[in-house]
C-alpha cells in the first residue's frame, strides 16, 4: 500500500511540474504576442485594421490580467512586466473612449516606450522553444487572431485537468492496490490436503469430479479429464451438500483451482476437512 502511494505521489508531481512548465510557457507566448503588436502600433506602422490589433489584445490580456507573473518570468522581471500588463490596459482603455490618436500617443510616451524596451530586452531569455512544426509570423485574420501565431484558444482549465488526472491515477492505483491484497491474503490462506469425492457443475453439465485440497479461498479440483476446464469458466461445486460457487483460476487437462466467489470460514472449512475421506 505504502509503495503505491509512493507511486501515485511521484506521478502527480511529475505531472504538475509538467503542466506548470507547458502553462508558464504559454504565459511568455501570450505576453510576447502583446509586446510584437504594441511594438509595431508605437513605430508608427500602417495598420490595416486598428480594431483587429485591439480585439487581439483584449483577448490576450485577459488571459494575463489577474495572473501572478512570478513564476513565469521570475521576480527579477516582475516588475518589467507588471507595469507592461498595466500600460496595454489604459491604451486598450483610451482606444475604446473613441479615440485612437491619443491612444497611439499613449504607446509613444517616454514611460511606455522605456518598458517596451525593457521587455524587448527580457523576452528573448523568457521564451520557451518553439516546437519543430511551429509557424513564426501569422498574418491576423479579421478578428485579431493568430497575429503572433500563438493559438488562442485557452478555455481548458489547468487544474481541473490535474484534478481529472490525479483522481484516474488514484482510481487505478486503488483497484490495483485491492487486487494486489486480496490475491496475498488468498495466498496465505492454510490450505488442507483432503480427498472428497463431489459433484460440479460447468457448461450447462453435471460431472464427478475429487477435491484436492481447500482453503477458505479456493479448492482444487480433479476434474473430469474428457470435460476440460478452462480459465475463467464460472462452476458450481457440491461441498458438504451445499453448491458453492466459483470461477476457473488455473486449469491443465486433469486438474483445477476454483476461486470461491464467497469464501467459506474456517468452521466450514475444518468440517470439510473432517469429513470422511474415500
């Protein structure tokens, strides 16, 4: 029990340490694709569309607006890019008053455009790599998206894929730890060597057959050699003039164990122990 508890802890780090590393990779991305459009909006650059620009970094900003940046870009940098969040807010801001000169002003100013210059520098030391099919440079579309390349569809919640993830795994190493007693306790259950001459029933038939030996678990069972059993075929077996049921754990052409689906007690089994032996 202790060593599969061990097992499901060391995975559920390994899988937060994972998705933290995927989540702040995501968080740099986000804050990258903000910076190349504020960026081209302070140069001066014709846009073809300042409302696309806008809607873009609406939807970008509320992927980061109340998000703790530390572990993304490292207290070193927080403020750098604190203050950067704050700025896109008010030009976002000043835009939606109706009027976009001024905010294109605002991205001018001496304050703004030093920290610009300052997360320019920062980013190339934050970015993570990008991945071998990764497509640099998008052109925007007619809402804003992709002006980066970055997808933005955001909408799977971190923790509730963690808290999915980390129950399947507890499920499963549950089961498994379950089966895993179970099967020891049946293998440290005393057995007794006996002969017991029986009945059982399997495959919608009656046959003769001997017990073997018995443990409050299972039986072994000589079964009829012209009538083979095979794994996991469901019986009845007649013991002590009652039809106790089982299942087909192992089988060979003479011989069979049953696994009693309701394991008898110890009195049951030490009166089939008594029991007269032909």
């Amino acid at each position: 029990m202790a060593r599969g508890l061990r097992i499901y802890f060391a995975v559920l780090l390994l899988l937060l340490g994972t998705q933290s590393a995927r989540a702040n990779c995501l968080v740099i991305a986000v804050l990258d694709s903000m910076h190349s459009v504020e960026q081209r909006l302070a140069r001066g650059d014709d846009s073809p569309d300042l409302a696309a620009d806008i809607l873009f970094l609406q939807r970008e900003l509320a992927l980061v607006a109340d998000l703790d940046l530390t572990d993304a870009v490292g207290p070193a940098n927080l403020a750098a890019f604190e203050t950067f969040v704050d700025n896109t807010a008010v030009f976002i801001r000043i835009y939606l008053r109706g009027d976009a000169v001024v905010a294109r002003a605002h991205l001018r100013t001496r304050a703004v455009a030093d920290n610009l210059h300052a997360v320019a520098a920062r980013l190339p030391y934050l970015r993570c790599d990008a991945p071998p099919n990764a497509t640099p440079d998008l052109p925007a579309d007619e809402t804003g998206s992709n002006l980066s390349g970055v997808a933005l569809n955001f909408s799977l919640n971190l923790r509730r894929i963690l808290g999915v993830l980390a129950a399947l795994i507890g499920v499963f190493l549950t089961v498994f730890t379950g089966f895993h007693l179970r099967a020891r306790k049946h293998r440290r259950e005393k057995r007794h060597r006996i002969h017991y001459p029986t009945s059982y029933e399997a495959m919608n038939s009656t046959f003769d057959g001997v017990l073997l030996d018995v443990s409050a678990a299972g039986v072994k069972l000589r079964h009829d050699p012209m009538h083979p059993l095979t794994i996991g075929a469901k019986v009845k077996v007649r013991i002590l003039d009652t039809w106790t049921a089982g299942t087909i754990q192992w089988a060979n052409p003479n011989y069979s164990g049953i696994l009693f689906s309701h394991p008898m007690n110890t009195r049951e089994v030490l009166k089939l122990v008594r029991a007269p032996k032909t």
